[in-house]
C-alpha cells in the first residue's frame, strides 16, 4: 500500500509545505492579516513620540535658562516661589492634584 503512495509523497510534501507557509503568511505575527494593527501601534508610538520630543525641548530650554552663565530671574522666581509656596500679591495659585 505504502509503494502505491510512494510516487505522491514528494508533491504531498511539498503541498503541505505550501499551505504551511502561506498560512503564517496571513496570519503570522507579521502577517498580512495584522497590517492594521501594526498601522494603529505605529501612529500611536509616533504620537507619543512627537509628545516626548516636545517635552524635551522644553526641559531643555529651562534647563538652559537655569544655568548659572545665562540665568533667568523670571523663571528663578517662579521656581522659587512655586517650591517654597511664595506667591506675589497679585498673583492666582491654582492647585492640581497629581
């Protein structure tokens, strides 16, 4: 019986080699079936992205006007009086609870 099926093994083989590959091919973690949802992930990490890199550029700024070589008397009062608490007659404190 296995000598009838002998001369279909190969193609047999092969078939299944075919539909295994083609398979993953769909519905793989890199898959054709899963493009959406790479798309959704890769905008939202490029959002996020843009957010940090905004984030960062403005720690930058401050910190540079921090620095003793060009140091801000605005920005060294704000600190200052948004850390000790300090605030100018007519200013308006705002709290938010983080």
């Amino acid at each position: 019986m296995f000598a009838r099926l002998q001369p279909y093994l190969p193609t047999a083989v092969l078939a299944f080699l075919i539909f295994y590959f083609a398979f993953h091919a769909f519905t793989g973690d890199r898959g054709l079936l899963m493009r959406d949802q790479r798309d959704r992930t890769l905008a939202e990490r490029e959002a996020q992205l843009k957010q940090l890199t905004a984030q960062r550029q403005d720690l930058q700024v401050r910190a540079q006007l921090l620095r003793d070589t060009s140091l801000s008397a605005d920005l060294l009062e704000e600190r200052a009086g948004s850390l000790l608490g300090y605030v100018g007659p007519r200013d308006y404190v705002i709290r938010i609870r983080r």
